[in-house]
C-alpha cells in the first residue's frame, strides 16, 4: 500500500506552513565569535587608537597636556614651576600652567629625557594598559562571582569598546594621566592590607589631588586603617617635597591650589562639573556663591546617602562610585577626560543585580552621553570657551555629565537588597559603624 503526500495540503489547523524565521544580525553568533577572539578585538583597537593618538602628536601640537608634564617637570628644581607656561599655536589655545603638586613633577622628569615621539608612544601605550587594568578591577568589584574566563573576555571586550568613549578617547587625545590614576585607585582599594590600600590612595592624592576623595570610601566602609595610611603617605609625601624643593611647595600649598581660574576656563563645554553647568546655566562664573554651595550640599547629602546604602548591602563598587562622582560634580572643574570614572559607573548599571527604573534611566543617559561625546559637540557649538552666553538648549547640553551621575547617585539610593556574599570579595571591609550599620564578623586592619 501506498500513501502519497499532497505537498499543497494545508494543516489541521487551517494555516499555511511558515518558513523558519532567521534572526539577524545574529546576536549571539556575533558575541561568541568576539568572546573567542577577544584579545585580537583588543589588540587591533588598541593599535589603531595609539596610531591616531600618537601621529596626530608627533606632526602637530597633539597631547598637550603631555607636553606641559614633560616641559613643566623641567623647572621644578629652579623655582619657577608654577610660574611656567606652555605656548602653543593656536588662536583657540591658552598659554597652559602645571597645575599638580611638585611630586608630580618630579615623577615627570624622567620623560623629559626623552624625545617627544617615544615619549608619546610610551605614555600612550602605558594608558591603553591601564584602562584594562582599570576595566578588570572595576568588573570584580561589580561582579566578583564572574568564572574567571568569563571575566577576562568581558575584561578585554569592555577595554576594546570603552577605548572609543569620551573620557577616554580625551585622556588619549590629550596625554592625561587620569586612566594611570584611576586604574592605581582601583588596585588599591581591592587590596586586603590597610597599608597597602591606604598607601596607594595616599601616593595617587600626592600625584593630583582628585584622588583623595578615595578616602571616604574608606570611612564609609570602616576601613579606618586604611584611611589612616591614606593620610600618612599624602602627607608625608608633600612634606618632602616641601623639604626638597620649598619654592616650588609654597607656590603650590599657598596659591594655586585654591585658584580654579588658572586650570582652564570655568565656562568651557569641557567643564561638566556642577559650578561649570551652573556657570553656563546663569550666564556668568558662580564661584562659591549661595547656588554653588546649595547645588553641592544637595549632591553631598544624595552621594553621602547613596554610599552609605551601598556600605549596607556591602556594594563596594557602589560606595566607591558614590564618592567618586560626587568628587567629581563638587570639584570647580572636572573636565570630560575626568569623567573615566563613568566607566565603573556603566559596570554597576550592567552587571549588578540591583534593578530599579533610576538604574534603566541612568543606563539610558550614560549609552548616550559617553559614546555621542556630547561635551565635544559643545564645545564646537560654543567654541567662544571664556564666555557665558549660552543659549538654553546648549546650556543643557552641558549638563549632560552632571545629569548622567545624578541619576546614578539616585540609582544607587535606590537599589534594594545585598547581593550575596561572595568568596571572591577581595576586599575587606565593614559598612560604616558610626551609623550603627550591620556587619558580620572580624575585619582585618
């Protein structure tokens, strides 16, 4: 017997039969193959960013701020380092100063031996290195249970995509010391010993003093120690150096540590620090007047808030995110470059289980602001960057760094329970005791 199939035959159920869909682009094709091919992704980026970065460097005036390290550092033993300032052509470009402490100066000197082209590639190649460094500590803080292969192609993906944001692109662009900085920050603050963790904050502070905002963290996570080292080795440092080159010391402690007008126009796009957005908002330099002052205490009680909540449930990349912005709106200028701790900022969003509406808003803002390079766009809009006179839409525009990090800071207030414990933590520590805040069991000092 047999049975012939009628190929026009329409189904039981009275629909014609539908072909299978195919998804595409297919995603998931797409992410194993970069996951398998992870460190060449890494590795070709990293060599096209040091091409663009560093021949645009070595035929025009490119990194200057490199080049104001380099030529700085060479007057710090005859006195006059804060008298100094780089020249270079340009109508758009302002005489430039060496705004760091004299210890930094010092950690200069030995690229001033060197010619500018290896200068640049070195110091080029040394950040790119860093911002991996940055990107690993960052992911275990956020997501210490990740399996470590897992993590390593997370760790060089996130480097090869995050190369190409604002803060970071900047930092390259300009020769910037802030991903060297970051990534010391990260390293230190994952360490168990207090000394360690604590000198090595202490060390970045002496550096460039945006770094001790790092020592609240410590305090909010009852890291006493910790925060005790921090300020021995600050200090200790500067007090060499005061020792050791006291001219160039007392023009720094004295004088140019407080004047904000010498680091750069207030007003310009590339400020997105609260005073910078307010400044642009009212039409003139706010200084420390009454906005200033009720913009930062309202951001102070929010960030103090969101790191105490995060000390709560042992969120330690949320504590230190929480400190970490709110150094960054309070300080007079907090140019784009600055901004690379949105990158962590970008990890808490993803990779933590803490899901809430403020968390997706703030994803939103952050996937917008960091790759459109939107304080660039400003800036071209406005190039005129010593002065005021912002139209409404570009003053909101220039609050696109500062809108980014609020909404983190309410993200973080509003994330609910602890992730469990992991053994991978790396990091010892307790939520903060004056607030009478739980903790479980003995931290080592």
């Amino acid at each position: 017997m047999t049975t012939t199939v009628d190929d026009n035959a329409v189904p039981p159920s009275g629909r014609e039969p539908q072909e299978p869909q195919v998804r595409w682009p297919p995603l998931p094709a797409v992410r194993n193959a970069l996951a398998r091919r992870a460190t060449w992704v890494l590795a070709v980026c990293s060599l096209v960013m040091l091409l663009l970065v560093w021949i645009p460097a070595c035929t025009r005036s490119g990194m200057v701020d490199l080049r104001v390290y380099r030529t700085g550092s060479t007057h710090l033993l005859s006195g006059d380092l804060y008298a100094f300032r780089l020249h270079l052509p340009g109508p758009d470009i302002f005489p430039l100063p060496f705004t760091y402490p004299p210890f930094a100066a010092a950690l200069f000197l030995p690229l001033s031996a060197l010619p500018f082209p290896p200068a640049a590639a070195v110091w080029t190649a040394a950040s790119l290195l860093a911002l991996v460094v940055f990107v690993h500590g960052s992911l275990r803080l956020a997501a210490p249970d990740t399996p470590p292969e897992q993590h390593r192609q997370r760790v060089l993906l996130w480097s090869a995509a995050l190369m190409w944001t604002e803060p970071v692109t900047t930092t390259l662009a300009f020769g910037q010391i802030n991903l060297l900085l970051a990534a010391l920050v990260v390293l230190a603050v994952r360490h168990r010993a207090a000394a360690a963790a604590g000198f090595g904050v202490g060390i970045a502070a002496a550096i460039k003093l945006t770094p001790a905002v790092t020592g609240l963290y410590f305090l909010l996570r009852g890291r006493w120690t910790a925060a005790a080292w921090s300020a021995v080795a600050f200090f200790a440092i500067a007090a060499i150096g005061w020792w050791l080159v006291p001219g160039s010391s007392r023009d720094f402690w004295l004088h140019a540590v407080s004047d904000a007008a010498r680091v750069g126009p207030v007003g310009s796009g590339l400020n997105q620090s609260l005073r910078g957005a307010l400044s642009r908002s009212l039409g003139h330099d706010v200084g420390m007047s009454a906005p200033w002052w009720t913009a930062t205490a309202l951001v102070g009680v929010l960030a103090l808030f969101a790191g105490v909540r995060s000390a709560q449930r042992s969120d330690r990349l949320g504590c230190l995110l929480a400190v970490q912005i709110f150094g960054l709106l309070a300080s007079p200028i907090s140019w784009s470059h600055h901004w690379v701790w949105a990158l962590p900022a970008l990890f808490w969003l993803l990779h933590t289980p803490h899901r809430t509406r403020w968390r997706a808003a703030a994803q939103a803002a952050w996937a917008t602001a960091l790759p459109c390079h939107l304080a660039f766009w400003l800036v071209q809009l406005h190039p005129r960057i010593t002065s005021f006179d912002y139209s409404w839409p570009l003053a909101v525009l220039g609050w696109a760094y500062p809108a980014c990090a609020l909404l983190t800071l309410v993200a973080l207030t509003s994330a609910a329970a602890p992730p469990p414990a992991s053994p991978h933590a790396g990091e010892a520590g307790r939520p903060l005791s004056l607030l009478r805040l739980k903790t479980a069991g003995r931290v080592p000092k």
